[in-house]
C-alpha cells in the first residue's frame, strides 16, 4: 500500500483573473475532478467580482480568441476554510492593475491554508505578496528573467519542473503543473489513488517528457536555439516515470500504447544526441520488448505498421519504379577490409552476430542498395532476440569491440540509404552530423590499441559533406 495522511485536504480553490493560462488551471482541475470520484471534494472558483473571467489577456501580442470561467465567489466572500489554494499563470500575470486583487487576496487568504500551489508564472504573483520569500521556487522557463525578477529574495530554481517548500508547491509551465497536480495528490491521498487518476484520464507523463524532450533536441539541432538543458531534463523524467509504469502490469491499451510511443520518442531522441549511440541501442531494444511483453497486443495497436515487414514493404512500395542499383564496389571494399578487421576482436556472441549481419549487408550492397537498407533495418531486430546479459555485454561502455562494430554499421546504414530512403533522410538533413560525432567520441576514448580499427570510420567523417558514394545501375544479364 502506498503512503496517505489520514486527513488528507478537501476544500480547494483557484483564483482567476483576465489573461489566466487555460491549462494552468483546467489541467490541475481535471485531476481533481477525476479525484471527486473517489472522495467528496469543494471546489471554489474566486476572482475580483462574478462576471465571467476571459483567458484573453488585455495586452499586445496576446490571443485574439479566449474562454470564460464563471467564477463561484469574490475575493471578499470567498470561503474561509478553504484549505488548498492555486494560482495560474498566463499573460495576464503582468497586468499589474487587473492582478494586484490577487495578490491581496492571496497575503489574506494564505494563514489559514494548508497548501499553497502554483503553476506557471503563477509563482510571480505569489513572490510580489512575500510569501515565497526565502523559500525555493521555481516558474516558467520562458518567462524567467520576468518572473524570478518579481521575488529578489526568493530562491528561484530554474532547472525544476515543480518545487515544494515547506506548504508552497510552484511549478513550471503548462504540463509541469498537471504533473506537479499528480505529485501534489500522491502526496495527500497515495500512489495508487494518483496512479488511478493518470490512467483514467490517460495522462501518461512519461510520454508527455519523451515528446517534450525529443521537441527539444530537436529544436536545438535545427536552430539556432539551445534546449539541450531541457531536452536532458525532461529525458530523465520520462525514464524515470517510464521504469515506475513497467514496474506494473499494464492496465489498459491506452497505456501499453503510451509506453511503446514513449521508447519510440526515447530512441529517436538519443539519434539526436551526440553521446547517445549507447543509449539509441538500449532504446532500440526498450521499444521490442514493450512490444513483446509491456502492452495488451503490438498487432492490434495503433503502432502495429511500426514492424520491420512493414518498414520493409514501405521501402519497396517507395523504389517500385527505381531501377536496381548498387553501391561503388570501391566504397564497399573498403568497408569490407574495415569490417573483416574486427573479427579476431570479437568475443561476445552477440558480437559475432552483428558483425556477421553487418557483412551481409556489405556483400548486398554491391548489387542493391535497396535491398542492403531493408537488411539494415531487420538487423535491428537482434536486440530484441537476445538475453539481458549478452545484451548488457555488448552494450557495456568498456565493450569498445562492439561499439565499433556498431560504428561501423551507422556508417554503412548510412551509405546504402542515400538513395533509396532519400525523401526520409532530406526530413533529417543532421542524421549525418550525428554519425560524425559518435564517431569522434569512440575515437577520442579508444585505447591506443584500438585507434587502428576506426580508420575507415574516420575517413566518412573527413570526406566533404557533399561527397557520395556513387550507385552503379544493375543490368539484368
């Protein structure tokens, strides 16, 4: 049985005001009324008079379209024995006339409070009162410099995605303060009851921080901007909450679903990171066994096109009209030469297999590039077939045979791709800078007497960017 006080919180309220975020309070809200379910709950809506409350901002920039919230009390009639109250952010926090009934209300009301939560830039209005004074808080990342500028001597934090001091809980933006609202509930109530929301509702949060972090390599690698921090942290979170739902049968195909999308945004994020080649493997083999052994059924969800066959059948559907096509025999020689290399080094079984998967593909290479990038995608399959232990041998950091090997296929994957998988690989124009940057780690961390076997990986990396392999077209007869 998970933990739950016995005389957990059941009054609630949320102030509003024009330009409040949306979701800051409808997200947290939602939980609670999931929550009402299992234990009788008051809710209080409270802002500066009865009428309707808009999510529209009167200032420039904002939404031009919003909803109204008819709020159930006033500042000055509202219940005093409410025991938890929430403060959203939005835009509206920097009108300062149309806020500054909050911040009173919220001096005034928060004595008799149990808990005091906020989501957003919510944290701003409360650091302007002096409440959070001396506490640890955090608020939204984009708006930071703004809102951390409201409390001097509050101890902002700008890494967290929620903070509690004391009985002040803040959060960062928007999904931030639906997860803290879970947090916040296992907390009161327990694990079980906060768990059995999520799966009502179908809020998976570790696919929520898989999506959020995958956006932000993403963004990171295709623009100018920089969200590794992000990318890093929300990563983390949805491992972490990942591992806690596997750790459970799975309760419905909704989350058998959520768990597999979840490994698909995990791996194609480690693609993304120039340390992850380790980690896209463990990925790799994450999303099989879910497939296999952590959801309902693979073949009747929603990602049952998502299979080798299927990948396969789409490669073919894509080059019907293509003629047969292989790659330069001198390119493939050498890979050949490199690749053969490695096979005295080879000890682990698995070893042994990839290496002799990865000179299938070579040999195939020299007459269809097609069919040399479709045996590149079942070759992935491996991970899946083999057991935890010779997995964790082949993928252990020190293993530096296998990451070579391993090296050695991307590069290989690469170059039999170029031409049948064109219009997918233009969509990730830095799939090749990534490759570069794998290789140059292992490099930089192989012992002196390995250096020699990563030679023909290096040269991919020293050839110009806009230097191919050529293709020679294959003549029947």
């Amino acid at each position: 049985m998970s933990f739950h006080r016995s005389n957990p919180p059941t009054k609630y309220g949320i102030v509003l005001f024009p330009g409040f975020q949306a979701l800051d309070v409808f997200g947290p809200a939602d939980v609670l009324n999931i929550l009402s379910k299992k234990t009788p709950l008051e809710l209080s809506i409270i802002a500066e008079t009865l009428d309707p409350v808009t999510t529209r901002a009167n200032l420039p920039g904002t939404a031009t379209i919003g909803q109204r919230v008819v709020p159930t009390h006033t500042f000055e009639n509202a219940p005093t024995d409410i025991e938890v109250l929430l403060v959203p952010g939005g835009m509206g926090t920097r009108d300062l006339e149309r806020t500054q009934p909050v911040i009173d209300y919220v001096k005034k009301a928060y004595p008799a409070l149990r808990y005091l939560l906020t989501v957003c830039t919510g944290s701003a209005l409360v650091a302007k009162t002096g409440l959070l004074d001396g506490h640890e808080a955090t608020s939204n990342k984009r708006s930071w410099s703004w809102a951390t500028s409201q409390g001097p001597k509050v101890n902002w934090i700008h890494e967290a995605r929620w903070v509690t001091s004391g009985n002040i809980w803040t959060s960062s933006g928007i999904s931030a303060g639906i997860d803290m609202m879970y947090a916040f509930v296992a907390s009161q109530f327990g694990e079980d009851i906060a768990s059995d929301i999520a799966i009502q509702s179908e809020y998976f949060d570790f696919l929520i921080h898989a999506m959020l972090g995958l956006a932000a390599s993403h963004l990171s690698l295709g623009s100018a901007a920089d969200y590794t921090s992000e990318a890093l942290s929300h990563r983390v979170s949805a491992i972490g909450s990942l591992n806690k739902s596997l750790n459970k049968p799975c309760a419905s195909k909704a989350e058998g679903e959520a768990r597999f999308a979840t490994c698909m945004a995990l791996a194609f994020q480690s693609s993304y990171m120039p340390g992850g080649m380790l980690e896209f493997l463990c990925m790799i083999r994450g999303c099989m066994v879910v497939s296999t052994s952590a959801m309902p059924s693979f073949t009747e969800s929603v990602f049952q096109t998502f299979s080798t066959e299927e990948h396969q059948q789409c490669l073919q559907d894509l080059n019907q009209d293509t003629p047969m096509k292989g790659i330069d025999h001198d390119v493939i020689d050498a890979a050949q030469a490199s690749a053969r290399a490695l096979g005295p080094l080879c000890r682990g079984i698995l070893e042994v297999k990839y290496l002799a998967i990865l000179e299938g593909i070579l040999k195939t290479a020299k007459l269809s590039d097609l069919n040399a990038v479709m045996g590149a995608a079942g070759a992935y399959t491996v991970f899946g077939e083999v057991s935890n232990t010779e997995f964790g041998l082949f993928t252990d950091p020190s293993n530096f045979t296998a990451q070579l090997i391993m090296i050695h296929f991307f590069v290989v994957e690469y170059y039999v791709g170029i031409n049948p998988m064109k219009t997918v690989m233009d969509a990730f124009p830095f799939r090749r800078t990534i490759i570069e940057c794998w290789i140059l780690e292992l490099e930089r961390k192989l012992p002196t007497e390995y250096k020699e076997y990563i030679r023909w990986p290096m040269e991919f990396v020293q050839s110009p960017k806009e230097q191919l392999p050529r293709v020679v077209e294959i003549v029947d007869g």
